[in-house]
C-alpha cells in the first residue's frame, strides 16, 4: 500500500518532470532571449558612454563631456533599478540608448576640417598609361615635434620600374604597438612610402580608445623616406626597422595600385578610421583579395610584433638568418640618413 501524500517517485527521489518536454525549452529559449537582449544592452551602455565623451556637446573630449556620460550612466543605472514591469524598463532604456545612438550614427566622415600641418592636404593619383602622378606628396623637414619645414609636392613614378617593397616598422609602445610604412622602390625614379595614418584636427591627439568612437579620419599618406623615417628615429626616438619584402614585381605592384586606389576613393569618399577594422595594419590587409589575405593573426592588431608574424608568413627576405637575428640586424641607426 502507498503511503497517503506521497508519489512513487517522491518516495524513490526522482525529480518530476513537464509531461510536455517541448515546454521546459520553450522556457529555456525564452529565457535565452532575454538575457541575449540584456547583454546587448549592457554593451551598448558602455560603448555609448565612450560616444559620449568624445562627441558630447562640448568641443573635446574632457571633464564637460565626461561628467555627462556620468550623469547618462547614472540615469540608466536608476532605470534598470527602479522600474520593475521589465517591459516598461526595457522601453525607457531603449529611449535612453536611442537618444546617444541616433546622433552618433549620424557622424559623417570629412575631408574639410581644420587638419594639423601634417595631415592638411589630401593626397591623389593619376594614373596614365605606364605613368602614375603623385600629388600632395608630404617631404617636411622635421627639426623637433611640431616644428618642421612644410613641403609638399608632385611626384612621378614609372610603374614599369617599380622593383622593389621594403616595410619599415616604427615601435611606438615597446614589443605591443607599432607603426607600419611600406616603402616602394622604383630605381632611378626614386623611393616612396605609403604610410596609413589617423587624420586628426587641431589639438586633437592620438588615442586608441578614440580610434573606437569615429574620432579620426582615414588617411592613406604617400611620403618620402627623408620626411617619415627621421621623424619617427630622430625626433621621436622610436625604434625603426627596415625589412625587404620577399615579393614578385607583379605582386609589389597590385600592392602599390590598390593603395593608389583607395587613396582616390578617400578622396571623394572619406571614411573613419577603426582601431580594429580599418587602422594601419588591417586596413593594407582589408586592401588585398579575400583569398590573398595573410591569415587572421592577433598580431595584426597588437602589431609591435608583427615583423615576426611577416616573418613566419614567407614574407621577408631572411638571408638565412634566424627572425631575432634578421631583427636585431634590421634596428635603422641614428638619424636614417
């Protein structure tokens, strides 16, 4: 006889369990969902506070523009606490999302701002037959930081005569960031190097966090060796080295052409710079056919060691010699002359 109050399976330990398995997952999902929507949020939330320092109402990025997001942060913190019905909650923090989102969204990249000297005229090409013409090439000479010669000029090249890529990495950050510059060599025509840099206006200055929140314009910068390497030796006192790219002319000149291009369509149609996805090093990546892209490596972004991973790929000329001494032999002296 069973005991009065009691199931078999209580009496066993058995867990009971839905009689209809389809409506514990639709729970589950449910659930899922929620909690997927409330993550995204959560993200947006601290993204936009980032949004909000950098493009609030006041001119730059500082205490006005960072008491704001506080007080935006605060207001939304009160939201998720204060009102239960998570309907409503989810409303009012959507109202509160939208109202930093839409006009973020509606930052539009330009090329007519108040640049630093640096970066003050667009570059183009025209590309004619066998002949390409460089314009706003950037030559300064560089005495000190922020004082310098201003040149700017016209440039032509033969590509029949390009032979040759060198890649210069400047380290900025010890063994964590760098700056890449490819420098092409076309013989008798001369050297010039391609340098991918943030734009930036007046006072503004370079930050990682800002390269997240459209702070700085795209800019595909042709330079001469005698501008961009003492600047980078000699006036910023970074630590320089020079690689030769193991490459076919062919492909040297795909390489140059396509950067050419986009130079062109920067000009017409400017875009943001990304610390991610369109910074120094992914943006000469991006440039390449998905099927000739090197293959996704950290290093493209944490790029202090990113001549190791060139290294690894096939891509330098290693005359034999083993990547820390090819590195240590590649260190440019003094002042680059």
């Amino acid at each position: 006889m069973k005991r009065a109050g009691k199931s078999e399976k209580a009496i066993t330990g058995e867990k009971s369990l839905p009689q209809d398995g389809r409506l514990s997952w639709n729970g589950l999902l449910h659930k899922a969902g929620k909690a997927a929507i409330w993550i995204l949020g959560v993200f947006l939330l601290l993204y936009l506070l980032g949004a909000i320092y950098y493009h609030g109402p006041f001119t730059q990025a500082g205490i006005g523009n960072g008491l704001l997001a506080c007080v935006w942060m605060v207001a939304m913190v009160v939201v998720f606490l204060r009102i239960k019905p998570w309907k409503m909650r989810a409303i009012w923090w959507s109202a509160g999302l939208l109202m930093v989102l839409v006009p973020y969204l509606m930052i539009r990249p330009s090329n007519d701002k108040t640049w630093e000297p640096e970066f003050g005229r667009t570059g183009y090409a025209d590309v004619s037959g066998d002949v390409i013409t460089l314009y706003n090439v950037r030559n300064f000479e560089h005495h000190s930081r922020g004082e310098f010669d201003q040149r700017w000029e016209t440039r032509k090249f033969h590509l029949s005569k390009l032979r040759g890529l060198d890649y210069f990495q400047s380290n900025f950050y010890g063994n964590t960031l760098a700056h890449p510059i490819l420098s092409f060599d076309f013989g008798d025509d001369g050297r010039i190097c391609l340098s991918v840099e943030t734009r930036r206006e007046v006072g503004e200055k370079f930050t990682p966090f800002g390269g997240l929140y459209k702070m700085f314009e795209l800019q595909y910068l042709f330079i001469t060796e005698e501008d961009c390497i003492p600047l980078r030796t000699k006036v910023r006192e970074e630590t320089v080295r020079r690689y030769t790219i193991d490459g076919t002319p062919e492909k040297i000149r795909e390489m140059f052409l396509a950067s050419v291009i986009i130079q062109n369509d920067l000009a017409e149609n400017p875009k943001f710079y990304n610390v991610i996805h369109a910074n120094c090093t992914t943006s000469l990546r991006a440039q390449r056919p998905k099927t000739d892209r090197v293959p996704w490596d950290a290093r493209l972004l944490f790029n202090g060691m990113l001549d190791e991973y060139l290294y690894e790929q096939g891509m330098l000329q290693t005359h034999g010699l083993s990547f820390e001494e090819l590195r240590q032999k590649a260190i440019v002296e003094g002042d680059a002359r």
